[in-house]
C-alpha cells in the first residue's frame, strides 16, 4: 500500500500546476472587494488566503476536501474495535485529499508512536514548572521547546533547496503530532495528578487511544471513542480561524513546524476561541447551581437573560463565520444521543435543554449574527461526564486535535513555495482618505 509522504509526493505536482495556472490565468483577476468594514472589523469575509484542506460554508458548515462530517463518519477509518473516526484517518484525508484505506491507517498510528516518545529535556521543563501555569501555556512551551530537534531547521540550516523543504517539514509535523499525547498527558499528570505514575506508549494503539491511556482513561472505551471523534472534527476548520491563521502566518516566515504551531496554540489559548471549550462548562455549572433541580425553559432563559444583561457573552454560542448550527455540535449531541448513560448525565440534559432555548434568547438579544450553538457548547460536558472534570484542561484537548489541520497546511505552503505573508495596513487617518476619495 501507498505511503503517506508517497500519497503527497504523487499530489504535489497536481496541486503545483494548478496553482501555476491560476496564477498565469488569473493573478490580476479580483474576486471580491475591500470594505472599510472588513479592515476595521477583524477582516471578517475578506477572501485572503489560500488553505486547501477545509473550506467552511455558513450554511452547512464545514468540509473536509468536500467531504462534510456525516461523510468522514461514514469513510474514514476507526479503530481496531471502534467506531469513530480517529486522527489517523482525519490526518491522512487533510494532508493527502482522499480517503486512507485500513491498512493505511493502522501504518500510520505504527508511525506515529513509533515516533511518539517525549524527549528528556522536555519532561524535564514540564516538570519543572509551576502546576498553576495554565495547561495551555504549558502546552505551548513544550511544543516550542521540541523544535530543539526540528530537522526543518537543520536542514535549512545546511542550505537545501526550495522544492525539498516540504519533506523536512512533514518529518517535523509527523514528530510534533505523535508528541504531543505525551505531552499533553504528561501536563495532565503534573497538574491534577502530580506524583502518579504514567503508562507508557502501547504500540497496537492508535493516537487518541494512547492518549487516553497515558491521561490515565485508558480502560474507558466510552471516552476513548468520544475523544477520537472530538479529536478528529476539531483538527481543521478552514484557514482564517485564528489558530490556523497564526499557524499560517508564522510558518509563512518558514520557522518551523514547532514555533508555528506554538504560536497557534496562544491564539487558541483566547477565550473567543478554543478557551470558550472551559468556559461553556463553568457557565453551565454556574447556571446549574443557579437553578438546582428545576431544569425549566423558563429558568434556562432567565439564566440566559441574565448573562446577557451582565454584559457577557453566552459562551458556545456565536460564530465568525456560520449561521447555523455547527453541525460539529450536532455530531457530538448525536453521540450523546447514542449512549444510554449520557441520558442521565443532568450537565448533558441541561446543555441540551439549553439548546432548545438559547437560540431564540440570543435572537431576540439581537446582537450576534448567529444564535446558534457552535462545538464548543457540548464538547466539555462529555468530557466532565466521563470523569475528566478539569475544565482548564480542555483547550489542550482542543490543541491536541488542531495540530492536524495546522500542520497539513505548514507541508503545503512548503510544497505549493507560498510565500511569506505580509498584508498591507492602514491608519485611521489613511482609512478616511481611502475612503472619502473612494
Ligand atoms: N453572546 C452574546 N453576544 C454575542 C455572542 C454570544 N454568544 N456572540 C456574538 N455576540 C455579540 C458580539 O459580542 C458582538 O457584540 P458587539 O457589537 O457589542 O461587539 C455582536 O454580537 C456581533 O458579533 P458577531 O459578528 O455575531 O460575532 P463575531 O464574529 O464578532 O464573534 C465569536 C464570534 C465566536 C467570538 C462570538 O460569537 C462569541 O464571543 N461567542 C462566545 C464565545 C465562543 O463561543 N467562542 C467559541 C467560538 C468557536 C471556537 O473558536 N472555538
């Protein structure tokens, strides 16, 4: 069976003419236009920048080289006993566009725990810091201290040529995406668990299952499975999210593969963005200490209410881009849907209660331009289920998983030679000339 590097090195050349003919065809071609609003509202809607692997619909949300979600549920491979997709087969799919076979998949979870062990130094640092130093910023340092081995790097530090800079590159984010169970477990332990023992790597498993068992989960098979799928849908959602953007922007200065995701991890690491995933369940407990046992629609929308009139914001709720339900959110309610004790979980039921009635509050609000539930309403509440109830952890739940997209576009940009980004800014007083004159 075909390789992955061989699945992308056979790719390459496709990809590589068509850009060469859009670019001789249609350089000078304007496919949307520059609003003043768009420069001073978080270039919302600017069409600027090139990611092949997902592309978001507002409507139906997003697809993964065309495939939607049910689809990948549907094609890509799960888990010797699973069910649900795993990060392998996701991996595969973003970086090669097709759908990897079994066998293809089982190769590649051999690669990556083959590759998988944390280095010294960087047990060593983790363990040297502070078990009050947020997982994220924890997550982020080891990341950007694994680049010590990047062979990107050396590579191009011995001066290789252009067109040979995508294979140094895929070495490095292969390496970077098998560390980093074990150095996202290996926080885990230090924070909640310090002193406890941790399993080692076992090699007839796939890359979320060794996650879960170096967490510590490992004998619970309901967890296992929700992580895989979590895992999966949360690695690539189009490429202006701030994450992938950061990814994007620093790789485009060809730092390698750790410094961008690094990077990308501290984007994700705001509370707009993969912090919601804490936020939602802190909100949620709040809500449910609030109203006890009488879990009504009224009592949830006087809750809402109230959030909204304090000034905050509903956290899991809105979105930059969709305006409908994120069908990630439906996928993981479905999941839900499927597990006879997720029935009685009371943070499950009333995350779901809370779906039936937010929506309609947040229309009638009528600040936010999607009232709808994005992935980050549900995905905690599973987690809290299942007995992983620090929700601080959560956003490196989320960090584990969007390495997948960010570095499938870091192989790209080098094989495509994208070039350094470097958007044009303007001043206010440059804005209002523009704009007078326009
Ligand atoms: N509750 C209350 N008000 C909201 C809201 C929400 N959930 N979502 C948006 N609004 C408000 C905005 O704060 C803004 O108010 P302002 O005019 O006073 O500044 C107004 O509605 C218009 O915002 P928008 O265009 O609809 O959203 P946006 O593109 O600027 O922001 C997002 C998108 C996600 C940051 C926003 O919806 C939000 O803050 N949601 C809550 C946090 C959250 O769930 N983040 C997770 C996003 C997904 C992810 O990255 N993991």
């Amino acid at each position: 069976t075909q390789s992955l590097k061989d699945a992308i090195k056979e790719t390459i050349p496709v990809k590589q003419e068509q850009l060469k003919r859009i670019k001789a065809q249609h350089a000078g071609t304007t496919i949307g236009e520059v609003k003043v609003e768009n420069v001073i509202g978080g270039m919302r809607g600017l069409k600027a920048m090139l990611w092949d692997s997902s592309v978001l619909d507002p409507e139906k949300g997003i697809r993964f080289h065309g495939l939607s979600i049910p689809d990948c549920q549907q094609q890509l491979p799960a888990a010797p006993g699973g069910k649900e997709m795993i990060a392998e087969s996701m991996l595969w799919l973003l970086l090669t566009g097709k759908v990897p076979s079994e066998a293809q998949t089982r190769t590649l979870s051999r690669d990556l725990v083959e590759r998988g062990t944390l280095p010294n130094y960087v047990e060593k640092l983790i363990d040297s810091l502070p078990a009050t130093l947020h997982p994220m910023t924890q997550l982020g340092m080891g990341v950007a201290a694994l680049n010590h081995d990047s062979l990107f790097q050396a590579a191009y530090e011995k001066g290789i040529k252009k067109s040979e800079y995508w294979e140094a590159t895929l070495e490095d984010c292969l390496n970077l995406i098998s560390r980093l169970p074990a150095l996202a477990a290996r926080i885990y332990r230090n924070v909640y668990n310090p002193g406890k023992a941790m399993e080692s790597l076992d090699k007839n498993l796939d890359l979320v299952g060794n996650y879960v068992r170096l967490l510590g989960f490992g004998d619970n098979h309901s967890l296992t499975e929700y992580l895989r799928l979590y895992i999966a849908l949360h690695g690539d959602h189009e490429g202006g999210n701030a994450s992938a953007h950061t990814a994007h922007l620093v790789g485009s200065t060809l730092s390698d593969p750790y410094l961008s995701y690094s990077a990308a991890l501290f984007a994700l690491a705001g509370p707009l963005h993969g912090l919601a995933n804490q936020e939602v369940l802190r909100w949620q407990m709040a809500m449910q200490t609030e109203i006890g046992s009488d879990v009504t629609h009224d009592r949830i929308k006087e809750y809402l209410w109230k959030t909204l009139k304090s000034g905050q914001v509903v956290p899991g709720y809105g979105h930059g881009v969709l305006r409908n339900p994120d069908p990630r959110f439906i996928a993981l309610q479905q999941f839900c849907d499927s597990k006879p004790e997720l029935q009685d979980s009371p943070i499950i039921q009333l995350v779901k209660k809370t779906y039936e009635v937010a929506p309609g509050v947040l229309k009638e609000h009528g600040k936010t331009k999607n009232p709808y539930p994005n992935v980050d309403a549900t995905s905690g509440c599973v987690l809290y289920h299942y007995g992983l109830t620090q929700f601080k952890y959560y956003t490196v739940i989320f960090g584990v998983s969007r390495a997948l997209g960010c570095i499938t576009q870091l192989v790209w940009a080098r094989a495509l030679g994208l070039p350094l980004e470097r958007p044009k800014s303007l001043s206010l007083d440059a804005i209002e000339k523009l704009a007078k004159s326009a």
